[in-house]
C-alpha cells in the first residue's frame, strides 16, 4: 500500500498550488492596473470637450466624447514633431543597425588587437541608452564647440550613440547562434565577407536585427532631456518636445495634452504588434547552444 505524502503533508505543493496560481494573477493585475491606468485615464480625458476636462471632480466615465482636442493638436506643430521624430528614428535605425551588424560580426568571427578593449567598451556604452540625461552637459559642451547644434542631423546622430552599445550586444548574441562553418562553407565556393554577410547571415538573423531596430526606434521615439538641449528650432523638434509645448507658461492645455500623448503611443504600439514577437527571440538568441 502506497502513502501518498502530497495530500497528508500541510504545506504541500498540491495544496500550495491554488493559492500560489491566484497570487500571481494578483499580482499581474496590480501591475497591469498601474501601467494602463495612467495611459487610459489620459485617452479618456483627451476624448472629453472642455468644460469637463477642468470640471471638479473628474469623472472617468460618463461624459460626453469630443475630438476637438485631437482637431487642434493635428492643426498645430505635433505633426511637424511626428514628422521629425519619424525621420530620427528612421535614420538612426538604418545606420544603427548597419554599424551594430558589422561589429557585431567583427567581434563574433575576428580576432584582432584591442577586441577586449572594445568589447569592454560597449558593456560600459551600455548604460548610456537608459542613463541618457547624465550625458546632456558634456554633449551639449561638444556639439557646440564643432558646431552641430541645433541641426537636421544632430539628433540621429545622438540617438545612434546612445543605442549603439545595447543594438551590438542584440547582435552579438545573435551571431553566437548562427554557426561558423556557413561562412566557411561561403568562403570555399569564392563568396566575399561582404556577400557572406548581407546574403547569408542577415537573414539568418532577422529576429536580433528586429530587436535590435526595436531598442533604437524605443530610444529614439521616447528620448526628451537631449532633445530639448540640442536642438532649439520648432521646426527641428521631435514628437517628446512637442508634447511638452503643451505644457506653457499659463498653465497646462490637458485637452491637447492628453491628446498628443495618446496620438504619441499609438506607432510604438504598432510596432510592437508587428516586432513583438520577435523581441522576445531576439534577445535570447545565442542563449542556449546545441
């Protein structure tokens, strides 16, 4: 006769299961309540005309829908902010990822002087795409020594140092994943690094690459502090800037500001619906080896 300890034993794990799968749903709808709640508090407000937006106290529910906050933020400079900052980022992307594909590969197939040092380099240039303010004085200092202030090109290049670091570690991880012998094999039938490269071993590694572009777009789209510093011109300013226009010296417009902040998530969330899948592979790419 067999004793069957998982039912008699207190504490066990068959009799802890149900409460530790009820505190994990807990705690996941805690922190989905905090994340959404600001984000749909402002969508509900940026949809209220506004004599209930300043109306006390706020309802959530109830009021009446408008969209003439989202007429006068599409009728004024956010769009030359969506503008700019779709520019930015798409710049910043393609160089971006150009310059991370090739490091990443010179540092996963060559050994060559110095490759300790630059490796070393890009784990400390990493903290620099979360830590991005901490730069703002030096940058500022050294962009207007040369002259690169408050230029076209001023942010791309800002928004590529700043994310370089974490896109060639994306892709480093990547290329662990992807064996050596293809570009020996490539090598044997006369196909140049170059060829090998672009040809064979990009599309082998689409997911770092999409993760990769995802990180940039992300530091690209949401960076403010730099933003601000660099660049003086409204003609010039990204998408972050022209929402804090809304912010003025009167007050704060909450109609428009709510409005743009919303309008301002809605390409992040498409491009998480469209790379979402492949972030998650192309950071534990290179992870696990057979």
């Amino acid at each position: 006769m067999r004793y069957n300890h998982s039912k008699d034993l207190p504490g066990s794990t068959a009799r802890r299961r149900p409460w530790g799968y009820l505190m994990e749903i807990a705690v996941f709808a805690a922190v989905v309540v905090v994340n959404l709640a600001p984000f749909i508090w402002g969508a509900l407000t940026s949809l209220k005309p506004i004599r209930e937006v300043l109306a006390y106290p706020p309802k959530a529910f109830g009021s009446s829908l408008s969209a003439e906050h989202y007429a006068e933020v599409f009728k004024g400079s956010f769009m030359t902010g969506v503008r700019n900052s779709l520019l930015y980022s798409l710049a910043a992307i393609l160089c971006g990822l150009f310059l991370a594909l090739t490091a990443a590969y010179a540092m996963s197939r060559f050994r060559f002087r110095g490759k300790k040092i630059f490796f070393i380099l890009i784990l400390c240039g990493i903290p620099l795409s979360i830590g991005s303010a901490a730069m703002v004085v030096p940058n500022y200092t050294l962009f207007s020594a040369i002259g690169m202030t408050n230029k076209w090109y001023t942010l791309p290049i800002i928004y590529i140092a700043y994310n370089l670091p974490m896109a060639i570690w994306i892709m480093m991880s990547g290329l662990e994943a992807v064996p050596v012998e293809i570009d020996e094999a490539a090598k044997i039938d006369g196909a140049g690094r170059w060829y090998i490269l672009f040809r064979m071993i990009l599309p082998l590694s689409l997911p770092s690459l999409a993760s990769s572009a995802l990180f940039i777009f992300l530091g690209a789209w949401n960076e403010f502090v730099t933003s601000s510093v660099l660049v003086s011109s409204s003609n010039l300013y990204p998408i972050q800037v022209s929402i804090y226009n809304y912010m003025g010296f009167y007050g704060r417009q909450w109609g428009p500001l709510t409005a743009a902040a919303t309008a301002a998530v809605i390409p992040t969330l498409i491009v998480f619906t469209f790379l979402g899948r492949l972030l998650i592979s192309g950071l534990t790419s290179g992870s696990v080896k057979d």
